[in-house]
C-alpha cells in the first residue's frame, strides 16, 4: 500500500509540473497583433543567417529578413560551400533589395564539430553591430522580429531567445512535429525562464555582443557541440541570464515523415543528454506515459479493477492534452482534427526517445555522420 501512495504522489507531481509549465507559458505567450513598433532609439543590429541548400520554404524564410519593420539593420548570409545550390537565391534576393544591408559571405572556418557554428564564424567576426542575431534559415521572421527580440532585454540578459513554433504542418506527422515543438518543449522553456534556469536555442538568438567577446568570441561556442548549450554556459559564467520573447516565431514545417521527426529529436536529446546530463535525467518523465503507468498502478493497487485503472489512464491524458489544446488557442498555434492523435503519438514517442539517446551516441546533421563523443575530442 505504501507503494501505491508514493505512485500516487509521483503521478500527482508530474500532473501539477505540466499544468504549472502550460499556465506559465499561457501567461507570457499570449497572441498579439504582429506590429509591436520599433523602440525610438532603435539600435543598430546584426542579422546572421546561416544557408546551406535549398529547402521547401526558403524563398519565403529568407526573403521575409528583408521586409522587416525596423529601422537600423545588417543581413550577413553565410554559406559554407561555392556549390552550394542556395547561393543563387540568396544573390537574387540581396540583388532585389538594393535598399537593405545585406551581403553574402562563403567559406568555412573550423572550429568545433559544429558545421553550423563553423559556417556562422566568418558571419560574426564580420557584425558590426552590438546586437548580433543568429537566425536558422528554416525560421520566418515577423515584421516586427528584431523589437520584440529587443523588447525582452533587461540589464541582466545576456540573450534573448525565440524557440521555433511549427506552422503549416502537411501530413500526419507535421501535425507530431508540432505537438513536439508548439506546446510541450515551448511550454518547458517558459517553466525554465520563469525559475531563472532559462537556456539557449539555436533557432533565433539575439546576442548582446559583448557578453560573447568576454569570453572570447563566437569560437568560444566550440567547447560543446551544440552551439547553444555553449552559449546557456558562457551566459551562465557571467551571471546573466537568456529571456524569451513573448510570442515566439515560426518555423514553416510543410510535409514531415516519421523518420525526419524522429531522427530529428532523439538527435537533441542525445545533445541534451551529453550537454546537460543532470537536466537530462528526469525527461523520462516528460509526456502523459510515466504520469499513466503510475496513475493505473495505483488505482489498481488502491483496490480498483481494470476498468477503474483504463478509466484513471483516461483522465490523466485527457487532462494533460486538454491543457495542451487550451495552450494552443491562447497562443494561436495551428489546431485540427489531428491535434489530439498527434499529441497521443509525442507521448508515445518520447520515452522510447529517452531509452535511444541514452543508448547510442551517433546520428546524422546537415548530412554529416556524427556522435556526440566528438564533444571530448572538440574540447581536447
């Protein structure tokens, strides 16, 4: 019996955890109109937008830096290889804005097992500007992108942040990538930021540049894998801290196969797990699935039967993705009839993610086979 009390109390814990971490992100991350104004004294800032190759929404992601609302700004494009099939865009669309900033810059400096950050160096080195965007060519920067960027600083923040929320998901499995990305891993980052424990994402971060060059400049960012698990440590060696926007920004997410969401996100959780080992450990309770199996043993070992053990099953998901889809419409994030078949495969997925990447440490990124071993061989 005594058991099935601390069942009970576990199940409870992480019932009141996930409704603190969606009514945390419901009160910061309420839908605005997209025309927050620029700040009178509009700093000039830095757009570094690292390409490589062509995707289904490019025109439309990297364009959209052009059309910004904001008075004072640089584009730095970067590209890693001359062949690279990107390039022709991106001249097209610098040559179609002859009134903006904007410049494309190709070659690689190694660095890190990163190729992302190795591709950003030269586009950093090159800022000019105290406030320095790193911005993923997959993200679809709003019109009022950069303020609401600035608009989350205070004298204490090194950085601020936009994690990515999937849009125009095509197929099933783009609506499961937004069940990941909108309201569960969103909706954690704001409980993190609200306890003072916020971290970076490489999708969208403002840097102030300064923060960075103390600790000696974007190569810095080489001591992990992940440039912005280095960036959540620099911040946090200084004392500073990393604060989101209030409505964050969206990443077009278009047709999705089970095997590009999976492998996707067992490949952060194995970044997380080498990265953050302590905060990686209790992910194996994220999702509905530890919450179910804790609440049916209980109403089972409390006397119940196996209906009274289907029927607390029942509640604990109900009650958890209902929150999801109240999450949701308070932040206007896509909603249809697949949402809630969605969200019941996230948490289908996820512990089976969490036995994965704790397992194997390789995967594939940006085409490039990689483990996350290469994380001593880059600090040695």
């Amino acid at each position: 019996m005594i058991l099935a009390y601390i069942c009970a109390g576990w199940c409870a814990f992480i019932l009141v955890l996930n409704f603190a971490s969606m009514w945390l992100m419901g009160r910061k991350c309420r839908a605005r109109e997209r025309n927050m104004p620029a700040p009178a004294d509009a700093p000039w800032v830095s757009i570094v937008r690292p390409v490589r190759g062509l995707e289904a929404f490019s025109e439309e992601t990297l364009g959209a830096t052009f059309e910004l609302d904001y008075p004072h700004y640089e584009i730095i494009f970067c590209v890693q290889s001359p062949s690279d099939p990107i390039i022709p865009l991106v001249e097209q669309l610098i040559e179609a804005h002859p009134e903006r900033d904007a410049r494309l810059l190709i070659g690689d400096d190694y660095v890190s097992a990163n190729p992302k950050l190795n591709n950003c160096v030269k586009g950093w080195e090159a800022a000019r500007y105290d406030y320095v965007i790193l911005a993923d060519s997959n993200a679809l920067p709003p019109r009022d992108y950069v303020q609401t960027m600035l608009a989350a600083f205070r004298p204490d923040t090194a950085m601020t942040v936009s994690m990515p929320i999937g849009s125009r998901p095509v197929g099933f499995w783009g609506a499961v990538e937004c069940a990941i990305l909108n309201t569960f891993q969103a909706r954690w980052q704001y409980g993190a930021e609200a306890i003072g424990a916020g971290f970076a994402q490489g999708k969208n971060m403002m840097w102030r540049r300064e923060v960075l060059d103390r600790a000696g400049g974007i190569r810095a960012l080489g001591a992990e894998i992940a440039e912005d698990a280095a960036s959540t440590k620099v911040i946090r060696a200084q004392n500073m801290r990393v604060r989101l926007v209030d409505m964050p920004f969206e990443q077009p997410l278009g047709q999705r196969t089970a095997y590009e969401v999976y492998s996707r996100h067992v490949r952060w959780a194995r970044l997380r797990r080498v990265t953050f080992p302590a905060h990686y450990a209790p992910e194996f309770m994220n999702g509905s699935f530890v919450a179910v199996v804790l609440g049916a043993y209980a109403a089972l070992e409390f006397g119940g039967d196996a209906a009274s053990a289907a029927l607390t099953a029942t509640a604990i998901v109900g009650a958890l993705h209902g929150g999801e889809l109240w999450l949701a419409r308070v932040c206007r994030f896509p909603l249809d009839w697949r949402t809630p078949f969605a969200l019941a495969m996230r948490d289908l997925l996820l512990p089976v993610m969490f036995v994965d990447a704790l397992l194997f440490d390789d995967f594939v990124w940006h085409g490039n086979a990689m483990t996350v071993r290469e994380v001593e061989d880059t600090v040695g």
